[in-house]
C-alpha cells in the first residue's frame, strides 16, 4: 500500500471499490501504524527464529510430529536427524584427516591405497550403496542408518578425490556433486510434503502440532490497516451518533 491520501476498500455486496478520502491526521496514523507493524513483523521473525521450537526444528530438519521420530534421534527435548547427523560427521572427518594430517594425506595418495585411480569404483560403489540402502530400508531402520554413515563415508573419499586433480576437473565435479545434492534435497522435500499432505492436519502449519512453537510466531495473524481505519470511523460514527445505532437495531 502506498502513501496516498485514498485507499481502496472492496465492499461486501459489490465488486466495485470506494474510495476513502483520509484526513492528515489519519495519513499520519497510517504511515505509524506501517512503521509499528513492520517493527512488530520484525520482532516477531526474530522471536520465531531464535526461539526453542526453531532450534529443535534445525537439528531435527523435521516437524516435532510422531509420523517423523524414525527420522530422528531423541536425547532429552532435543531431536537429531538422524541422516544428518549420521552422514556429515565422517564425511568432515575424512577430510579434515586429508587436509590437516600429512600422514593420512600420504596414505590416502600412496599407490598402496590408489584411491584416485579407483575413483570410479568408489562411485560405482557409491550408487549400489544408494539404491540398495533405499530397498533394504524398508525393512530395517538400521540398515538405513548403515548406508547413511557409508554415504557420508564414501563422500568424504570423493571429496579427497577431488581436492587431489586439478581446477577443470574439481569445477566439473564440483557442479555434478551440487546437482546430486539439490535433487536429494528436493527428492526428500517431496517426501515430507507428501506425508504432511497426508496427515489428519492436512499440512496446516497454523494449526499442526508438529509446528507449535513456531509457526505462530512465524506466521501472525494481522489486520490490515486500512480494515484498522474502517474500524476506528465505524466505532468513532456509533459513539458520537448513538441513536442511529439503535435504528439500526430495530430494523
């Protein structure tokens, strides 16, 4: 809404729109009630993004909803997801012993080892791991917790792999590496969309247990301020002429 001295409002029982003509000092009180709103809009995103529903929502990377604890590892209040949390810890690991530690570094580059020349064994392995772990997981969560410590694994040797070739190599890998990862993350966004759709709340985050906490705090209910404006000359007009309040009644 812009700064001028009309505001459109649409009306009940018609399309069209009437214009309201405000006084000075109702288009101050505009320009204060847009400045407080977005400061209260602010305040609220802030208390929504630092509060303890946010937290436990960014470790769990999931609703706090029964339908996800397989998702999850439980310690106290807090919830870990458990890919996360399963995945990237060996993944740094591996490559902060390639970076940081020369023995390990001679080790992983000794021709004993050749992890570069079996560069594509590792990725053949990678994809066997991917599919097989995404089967066999339906029938066991531990061999879904397995092949996710092992993906991250198997990871951290293709990052060592593409720190040791050179810049063309490391950009085109890198970009491959990215897509892969964007499309999991997509591909498992789907899944958590589906379950929601699914669920008795029907993914109304206002209203879903799972998001209590934060989506309220996140997402506010507020009144627009022209409705404000409306609002205040209705109530102004029934205090200062309270008998054409009573005909109204009557009728």
């Amino acid at each position: 809404m812009n700064d001028s001295d009309d505001i459109e409002v649409k009306t009940e029982d018609t399309a069209s729109t009437t214009k309201i003509e405000l006084t000075p000092q109702e288009i101050q009180q505009n320009k204060k009630q847009k400045r407080s709103k977005l400061r209260g809009e602010i305040r609220q995103i802030l208390r929504g993004v630092f509060s303890f529903g946010a937290l436990q929502l960014m470790l769990s990377h999931h609703p706090n909803c029964e339908t996800f604890d397989p998702h999850v590892f439980k310690i106290g209040k807090l919830r870990l997801c458990r890919g996360c949390f399963l995945s990237y810890p060996p993944l740094y690991a591996l490559v902060a012993m390639f970076i940081f530690w020369i023995p390990s570094r001679n080790f992983f580059l000794s021709e004993a080892v050749s992890i570069i020349d079996n560069l594509w064994w590792f990725v053949i392995g990678f994809g066997i791991l991917t599919f097989a772990s995404r089967w066999l997981g339906r029938y066991s969560i531990f061999i879904k917790d397995v092949a996710k410590f092992s993906r991250g694994a198997w990871t951290g040797f293709l990052v060592i792999v593409l720190i040791s070739q050179h810049w063309g190599f490391k950009i085109g890998a890198a970009l491959i590496v990215m897509g892969g990862m964007t499309y999991l993350s997509l591909h498992r966004g789907k899944d958590m969309e589906r379950t929601c759709d699914e669920c008795e709340w029907n993914a109304n985050f206002n209203s879903c247990p799972g998001w209590e906490g934060v989506a309220g705090r996140l997402f506010p209910v507020s009144t627009p301020v022209s409705e404000n404006i409306t609002l205040e000359r209705t109530e102004k007009s029934q205090t200062e002429n309270p008998e054409l309040d009573e005909s109204d009644k009557k009728e």
